[in-house]
C-alpha cells in the first residue's frame, strides 16, 4: 500500500506537505529562523561540529541529517530498494558537492530554505529560486547535448553502508559528547553557544523528524532540483507539485504559528544583495542538475546505496569547510570577502564539466 | 526483435531522455528499456505513458529491471 501510494501523484504532494509541516515546527521548537530544515546549512554546521572550519557561530551536529539517510535507509530495505552502486565519476561529484556547498552557502541555504524562506515571507528568496532555475536550466542544456557522468556499477553491499555507517557514527559522537551548557566543546565536538548554530529543536525530535522525512522522501523521490529539471525538459510536474505542496503547507503553518513576516530586509540568516543571492543559486542549481540531485535527494540516494551520492554529500561537507574557512561564505551583512570569486569560478568549474563530459554511454 | 535501449547504471534523468529519444525516432512499435532503480523504473513508465506508450510488461533483469513499451500504429 505505501509502496503504491508514496510514489503517486499524492504520494509526492503528501510528502511535500508533511515537511511544510514538519520544518516550520522544528523551527517553533528551537531550530533558526526560516531553516527548520536546510541541508546545506545543516551539513554547514555539521562541518563545524568535527571542527572542519572554526566559525564558531554554525557548529553543530544536525540529527536531521542523521535521520534523513537512516530513515531512507530503513525504507530502502524495507522494500527492497537498496541497491548498493558506485563509479560514475565519483572525483567529478565531489567538485560539484563541494561547488554546490559554496553557491547555496553565498545565499544562505539550500532549495528546500529557499522554499521554507519563501513561506516565512522573506522575499530574497524568489530571487534565490529564479537563480536556482536559471542554474537548473543552463544544466538540462548540457543534459541535452548529451552530458553524462557514466554508468554506476552494482558493488559491495557494505560500499552502500558507508554513508549510514558515518550517520550512525555522528550520532554516536554526539551521544558520547553531548552538549553541556555555555560550553563551545564537549570532547572532540564544537557546539555554537550563540548564533543559528546555538539554535536547535531537542535531539530525539530532531533526529525522529529526520528519520520520518528520509523514508517518506526515499519513498516518494521527492527532489527540488528534479522538479524544475522535469518542468524545463520534459514539462512534467510530478516532483513539482510535491514542491508546491512543501511551501503551501509551510506558508500556512507559519502563519497559525505567527512566523511569517514579509518582507526583504532584516530576514533570519538572510542578506538582500539580490545579485548574488540569484548568482549563486545558479551556482548551487547547475552543479546539483550535473549531479542529478539537490542535496537533500543526495541523502536520501546516500541511504539507498549510493555510493556517489556519498560522495556528493562529503563534497558539500568539505565545501562548507573551504566556505568559512576562506570567506566564501554570506552571513546578514552580505557576502563573504572571497564570495564573488568563488561563485564565478564555481560556474566556471561547472561549465567545463558540462562541456568536456559527453556521451559514453552507448 | 524489439529495439533495446540500454539504461543500466545511468541516472536521472538520461533513462528517461533516452527513452524520450528513441520513442520520438521510431513514433511506434516496441522497446524494452533497461535499467536498474527503482526510480528510473517509475521515471521511464511515467515518460512513456505521457507520450501515448504503452508499459507491457516490467521483469527483473539482472540487478534491475526490463521494461517493455508497446505503441501500435494509429
């Protein structure tokens, strides 16, 4: 019965629509504003919890992310859809993980924030989803010309474990070195005391949360970069409308929740320099349509076996640690003092991918 | 003999572009599409039947499966 009903038409629209609930919730019980859920700036501050970057205002172990690649790894299994693969271009993914951290880091979020942004009523956000488009777009041009990364070969079925197995061990840090009070350290784990990084929902909600989105996720392929490719190259909108369920649900609990507050300036963890914020969504659009996924889809293929999903997501995680490590990264005040160059090298990066990476497949 | 389009290992979205590709050359007849997730799976039958094709049939076929399209001439 779920296996028929999640991967429906309604299916996808019921998924969308439970994590407009959910991601406003976490928000009211103690995530930052306007990023109940992000996985860009979740893995961002997951990145600061092991230390790969010292800014100490975005340090924290998400236990959503934990939950994301657990509960799709629970779903795979379940219905016996985990299918442990790798090679396709695994070096390739990496760059365009650690490219697509630094664009969705020069806005300020991944696409699921910028759609929970947009319910919260911050305006810079349609901004941020046209450069998202304008990023996916440049990419399904590339996908029609006949880019591809290659064929995955079916692999060890502990290959497929890696990323679960590195979840499983976050969380197992994070309960050996759970937060104390005030304190920026626990063990070998950073933990913000002020700033977004200081601002979570308790860990057992966040991490069941986590685990009831990555198996209705995995289930219904939900993907925000896949629903504007579908548009653009094959006028389908069936990951779309689970999209517009997310942010019609989103918009209407913020609004019982008293946390919608239109507007563009003086956002949560926001800055209005349209320009960039439209730039790097380009950025971040065009290396997850190269990718074949938006970040949180890459937790979920992770979950499923995965392995160049895997490597994506630690190409963000490492990206996040060259974002704050080399100012490359925006905060409210506006860009980083190294953003705008990284952001055009990134295309730059991105269009040779997609120039140099063509047909080998038949 | 059907025409094979050979799918395996690709990901999102070349199963369905190249499907899209081979039903837009012939216009009718039959193909077997192969691939290996379940996504792609969905993704190509969902392809298909928005174009007027017809999915026959799906079997496992080796770690994947073997999709069978079908358009008869209008």
């Amino acid at each position: 019965m779920t296996k028929k009903f999640l991967a429906t038409r309604w299916g996808i629209i019921t998924v969308g629509a439970v994590i407009g609930i959910l991601a406003p919730l976490l928000q009211k019980l103690g995530n930052p504003g306007n990023m109940g859920i992000c996985v860009a700036c979740f893995e961002r501050d997951i990145a600061g919890a092991i230390g790969l970057h010292r800014a100490a205002v975005v340090q924290y172990m998400r236990p959503e992310i934990i939950g994301f690649v657990l509960g799709s790894l629970v779903a795979a299994y379940i219905f016996k859809e985990f299918r442990p693969r790798s090679g396709s271009a695994p070096i390739v993914r990496f760059i365009l993980g650690i490219f697509a951290m630094i664009g969705a880091l020069v806005f300020l979020g991944c696409p699921w924030r910028a759609l929970l942004r947009l319910a919260g009523g911050d305006g810079n956000a349609i901004i941020g989803l046209l450069g998202l488009a304008c990023g996916v777009w440049i990419g399904t041009l590339f996908l029609k010309n006949g880019y591809n990364l290659g064929r995955t070969h079916t692999t060890h079925t502990s290959t497929g474990w890696i990323m679960p197995l590195i979840m499983l061990g976050f969380l197992v840090l994070m309960l050996i070195f759970p937060q104390i009070d005030g304190e920026n350290k626990s063990g070998i784990l950073f933990y913000s005391t002020k700033g977004p990084g200081a601002m979570h929902a308790p860990l057992f909600i966040s991490i069941v949360v986590g685990i009831v989105i990555g198996f209705g996720a995995q289930r219904s392929r939900f993907c925000t970069m896949g629903a504007l490719r579908d548009l653009i190259l094959f006028r389908q909108i069936h990951l779309l409308s689970g999209v517009i369920a997310l942010v019609i649900s989103a918009f209407v609990v913020n609004l019982i929740l008293g946390q919608f507050n239109p507007g563009f300036a003086g956002q949560p963890v926001a800055h209005n320099m349209s320009i960039w914020n439209f730039a790097g969504m380009t950025l971040a659009g065009l290396a997850f349509a190269l990718a074949g996924g938006c970040p949180g889809r890459q937790l979920f293929l992770a979950g499923e076996g995965d392995g160049d999903a895997t490597i994506f997501v630690l190409g963000m995680i490492i990206g996040a640690a060259f974002a704050h490590n080399f100012g490359l990264a925006s905060s409210p005040k506006g860009v980083g003092p190294h953003g705008i160059a990284a952001v055009v090298i990134g295309i730059l990066v991105c269009l040779f991918i997609g120039f140099t990476m063509r047909n080998k497949t038949t | 003999m059907s025409i094979i389009v050979d799918a395996g290992g690709l990901s999102c979205p070349q199963p369905v572009l190249l499907t899209l590709n081979k039903i837009n050359e012939l216009q009718k007849g039959e193909i077997q599409v192969l691939v290996d997730t379940d996504t792609s799976k969905e993704n190509v039958s969902r392809a298909a039947e928005s174009q007027g094709w017809k999915v026959t049939d799906i079997k496992s076929a080796g770690t994947g499966y073997q999709i069978s399209l079908k358009k008869d001439p209008s």
